[in-house]
C-alpha cells in the first residue's frame, strides 16, 4: 500500500511513550559524557579514552536520529538506520588508524585519572542499558540504538582494564590494545546494523506501490 511501505515481521518500532523517554534520558546522559571524555582524553593522552568519547558522540546522534523517525514509514527508518551503522564503521576505521598512529608516537596516558573517567562512563552507560534493556530487541532503528548502548558499556569495562594495564607496566600498550578493540567492536554492530537496514530496506522494494 503507497505511503505504508511493508511491516517485516512484527519489530518492534519505538513508538512507545516509555521508549521515547528512555531515549530522552540517553541522550542527555551520552551527551554529557562526550565531553568529559574528550576533554579528559585529551589532557590525560588516553587513547582508549578519546575513542569511548566518539563512541558518546555517535550514540548521541544515534539516539537523536531514532527518536526523530519513530513513526516515518519503515523506507525512512531504514535508510536512516543504514546511515548510521556506515557511520559507525567510518568511526571504527578512524580509531584503527588513529591507534596505529600512536603506536609510534607514544605518549603514556595518566592511569589513575585514566580509571577515574573510566568508571564515571560506566555508570553513566550501565544507566543507559538499564534504561534500554526491555527495548533491546526491535527493528533497524531500535537495534541501533540497543547495540551503541551496549558497546560503551562494554568500552568502559574495557578502558578501566586498560587504566590498570597503563599503571602495571608503565607503558601505553594497554591503553592502545583497548583503543584497537574497541574500534573491532564498532566494525562489527556497524555490520549488524548495515544487515538489518539492507533487509529492510529490500523488504520495502518488493512491496506493492
């Protein structure tokens, strides 16, 4: 039907008042956390942590994106969707190259203030993952939104090994090892999405105009 491009399924589509307040909340919550991250990233020389701060920022606008189409037709939240998990492997690849960058430019990150941060974003992102744990499961659009959260919350797990690492051998391997993981990590939801958007996607082409 013209204006109603075909339902795959019965995803869930975030069109719940509680999911649209949960978004809301993550929102302010990742928005915030990018700039602690950056600035701390920044001051301390911590790899890992610059890269947990994009992580904020894509969530952000991820975040963002979602509550803005909940309610488009599912071409719009798709095409959308598949933005943001291209996106997210564009992010990933930068962090790779970065990372590799400072294999050669060594600059060992402050390890206490390194774990301080890192705990901080992990409250913040296991917050986050509460607040979006029943609304994990759904169509592109949500699923994007599930795995970001889920991703920085395994990120700050990962930085605060890399702190302890940093001040065990007093080098900057760890920190660099975290960065180079974490990038993996975005590849890989950036797949997932990309999948499930194309297959949206192609669903909507065979429907009946």
């Amino acid at each position: 039907m013209v204006g109603q491009c075909c339902q795959i399924e019965t995803r869930n589509e975030g069109m719940s008042k509680g999911y649209k307040r949960a978004l809301w909340a993550v929102i302010i919550i990742n928005g915030l956390m990018f700039f602690v991250e950056t600035i701390a990233g920044s001051l301390i020389k911590s790899q890992a942590l610059q890269a947990d701060a994009l992580d904020f920022l894509a969530d952000t606008v991820t975040y963002a994106l979602s509550l803005y189409v909940i309610g488009m037709s599912l071409r719009v939240r798709s095409t959308v969707a598949l933005i943001k998990g291209v996106s997210l492997g564009v992010m990933g690849l930068w962090v790779f190259g970065s990372t590799l960058y400072h294999v050669f430019v060594v600059e060992m990150p402050e390890a206490q203030a390194m774990g301080a941060i890192g705990f901080l974003a992990l409250f913040a992102n296991a917050l986050s993952v509460v607040l979006l744990l029943k609304y994990r499961d759904g169509d592109a659009n949500v699923r994007s939104v599930w795995l970001c959260s889920r991703n920085d919350a395994i990120g700050n797990i990962a930085v605060i090994f890399a702190a302890g690492g940093v001040w065990a051998t007093q080098t900057s391997w760890p920190d660099l090892l975290v960065a180079g993981l974490m990038a993996g990590l975005f590849l890989w939801s950036s797949s997932q999405i990309i999948r499930l958007a194309l297959e949206e996607r192609g669903a909507c082409s065979l429907e009946p105009q």
